[in-house]
C-alpha cells in the first residue's frame, strides 16, 4: 500500500500550496496519521493510528486486504457521561429518601369485648393539667398572669 490513509480519504502526494493572500506561516499539513504498525499474528495485520490537535482520535487497522476504521472514545465525552449518571443516581437517591414511608403513629387497631378499641403500640394519653401549661415563653421570662379581680 503506497497511500496514507485518513478519515477523508488518502492523503495527498504533496503539501498543499500557500496562497498568495495568506501570510506566511507554517506550512499546513493533512490530517496528521502515525506511523504504520506492524502487528504480530497470523493473518498479518498492521495499524495506522489517527490523531488531531496531539490526541489520538482513531486507527486504521489493515489486515486480510480489508481496510477498517475504529473510532477511540474521546475521555471529555466519557467524563460528562459518567458525571450525567452520578447526578442522575444522587437525584434518584435523594428522592428515594424524602419519598421513604414514615412508620405509623399508632400499631395495630383491633376491636375488644363489649365494643371497646384496643390501640397497640401507643402511649396512654397524658392527663390534662387542671389549669393550661404555660407557654415557653412565659416560663423563661417569668411571667405572671394577669388576673383582674370583679
């Protein structure tokens, strides 16, 4: 094979030519491609990795006459991807947690002898007080009821 391949298509023979608007600068250069890889094994096979901007973003691979491209995963794309499921599992989470059943105020109620109801697994109520509890208010500034004598 006497043509380096690229994603486009066989790179050109010869570089391309500066225009005569264009200030002078580097020369431009296709598509950069490595150099071809000799793999080991039978069939033969051979490898020509693909890169842009200094990062590999595939490879040619050659063998048996055929000629295949494989794309590499690009490591930004595959740090958003699993940054979109970590949000996505801390928002499952935090929605299984404040949707989570509360356990009843009260156990089970069940019907007695003679028509009376048993509540099971609760406090007997507290007896109410002759004169009403003073506000917490009251108590920490000591107040006093005001009392106005007919």
């Amino acid at each position: 094979m006497t043509a380096i391949l690229n994603p486009t298509g066989p790179a050109p023979l010869s570089l391309p030519q500066r225009r005569a608007s264009e200030p002078a600068a580097a020369p431009v250069s296709p598509v950069p491609v490595g150099p071809v890889l000799e793999l080991p094994g039978t069939p033969a096979a051979a490898l020509v990795p693909v890169t842009r901007d200094g990062r590999a973003v595939g490879a040619f691979v050659l063998t048996g006459g055929h000629v295949r491209y494989r794309a590499l995963p690009d490591p930004d794309q595959v740090l958003a991807a699993a940054a979109g499921v970590l949000a996505i599992g801390l928002v499952t989470a935090a929605v299984a947690v404040a949707s989570r059943r509360r356990p009843p105020a009260i156990g089970a109620v069940t019907m007695g002898p003679g028509g009376w109801v048993s509540l099971r697994g609760t406090r007997a109520p507290a007896r109410h007080p002759a004169r009403p509890r003073r506000p917490w208010w009251a108590r920490v500034l000591r107040a006093h009821r005001l009392v106005v004598d007919p």
